[in-house]
C-alpha cells in the first residue's frame, strides 16, 4: 500500500499489482490514514486488475475460532464505517475488479469513478453463504439505484463498467476505449482530485451535508446564518456576484 499527500488530498494505492486483499492488517492501515489531521480528502485506488478482490478466503478458511472469524468481519465493518465517517469527500478510482468486500469498500466512498475494460464489479456474498449485516445493507441502499437493489444485493452478478454506471455502483463513467486505460485513469484521478478540491473550497457547510445524508444529523438554524456571515462564505458570495455581471 503506497500513500501520498498533496494539495490536501491524501491518495491511498492499495497495491499497484496483485489482488489488494483486505486482510485484517491492511486494512487497519487503511483506517490509521483516514485522519483529517493531515488531509481533507481521500481517494482510493487500486490498480489496473484490481481495485480490491475483498476479504482473503485463506485467512477465513484458515481462522480455527469464531472469535477469529468475528475479528475478520467485524474489522471489514469498521473500515467501511471508517470511511463512512470521515468528514471530508472520499472518492475511489475503480480501473480494476472490485468484487465482494472490495466493491464494498468503494461503495462505502462518497463517490466513485469508473472507466471501460473488462474489470468487474459486484457482491458474490450469497453465493457462497455469506450474510450481508445492516451496515452493510445501508451502505448499499445508500448508494444502488432502488430498481436494481435487490438484484445487486442477492443476485451475485459481477456488473460491467456500463452496468455498474446503470445501476449506480459508479456515479461517473469513463466510457472511451480508444484513449487507452492508462490514460483513461490519470483521467479518472485527475476527475477525483478536482472533486476533492471543490468539497474541500465548500468546507464546514460539506461537512454537514454528510453527516445530513449519511447519519441523520440534524445542525441548528442558527448555524445556516452563522455561517452566512462567515468572511469565506461571504467572499465567495461576491465572487459568484462580480461574475454573473461579468455576463
């Protein structure tokens, strides 16, 4: 796992070759960077192949007690609440397959960028007896399109890129193929950084925003007119002014 920061914006690589298997370890590490003390924004990456293959079976199969196999479980729930809850935009990058925890932890992100290639994307949980628990349900639901909710939950179809963008697995989609998926993800990244950046300019009022959309948090009133007073909101008010009559 590589991490970088510029600009205010942290860039978590999961790996830039292999599978990015969210064992108990990386994923722990993953929730160590989700700190707004050194950034304001996250993007997450995987690599051309993969984004995340999920959990390892092979540490699963291999736990002897039901505690080691809480531990597996209830540490992928964390990550994905970590995430949840970090005040500032988190936007993956999908250019490879994200499959079962892996296409989890992108749907845990505020947003989330695909492009074309042959990369899958999906839940295989109820193929092989797997129960998806209410948070994980809840960040589905947030986030899939309510028509296609059921399907994507129990059918354990692995979704093109198009799919994925039909059902809203992806919000945005890199359709071209002919611009080549290299530059089709500096693309994507570069989309990603220009979104953080624009959340990060909104400040405290996307903080809030979040904390509405994703926990049912109410803020007072009085912090709406607050805030209309503050010196940023008010500069960035006459810029919005000076330029409409500029047209």
């Amino acid at each position: 796992m590589k991490v970088s920061i510029s600009n205010q914006i942290k860039t978590i690589q999961l790996g830039d070759k292999g599978p990015n298997l969210l064992t108990v370890e990386r994923q722990r590490s993953i929730i160590r960077e989700l700190s707004l003390n050194d950034s304001k924004a996250i993007i997450i990456l995987g690599n051309d192949q993969v984004f995340s293959a999920g959990l390892n079976l092979k540490d699963l199969t291999a736990a002897s007690t039901k505690e080691e196999v809480g531990e597996i479980f209830s540490s992928l729930s964390n990550l994905l609440q970590s995430i949840r809850k970090f005040p500032g935009p988190v936007i993956s990058v999908i250019s490879g397959h994200a499959i079962a925890g892996g296409c989890l932890l992108a749907l845990a992100s505020d947003y989330r960028i695909g492009m074309f290639g042959k990369q899958r994307m999906g839940l295989n949980e109820m193929a092989i007896g797997i129960d998806l628990p209410l948070d994980m349900l809840t960040i589905i639901s947030q986030t899939i399109r309510r028509d296609y909710l059921f399907e994507v939950a129990s059918q354990c179809r692995l979704y093109s890129p198009k799919e994925c963008f039909q059902r809203g697995l992806i919000n945005e989609y890199f359709s071209n193929p002919f611009i080549g998926k290299k530059r089709a993800t500096k693309k994507a990244i570069h989309r990603a950084e220009e979104l953080a950046q624009f959340y990060i300019a909104a400040g405290e009022p996307f903080i809030r925003l979040k904390e509405s959309l994703l926990h049912g948090k109410e803020f007072s009133g009085d912090i709406l007119i607050e805030n209309w007073f503050n010196p940023s909101t008010q500069e960035k008010i006459q810029n919005v002014l000076k330029s409409l009559q500029k047209k």
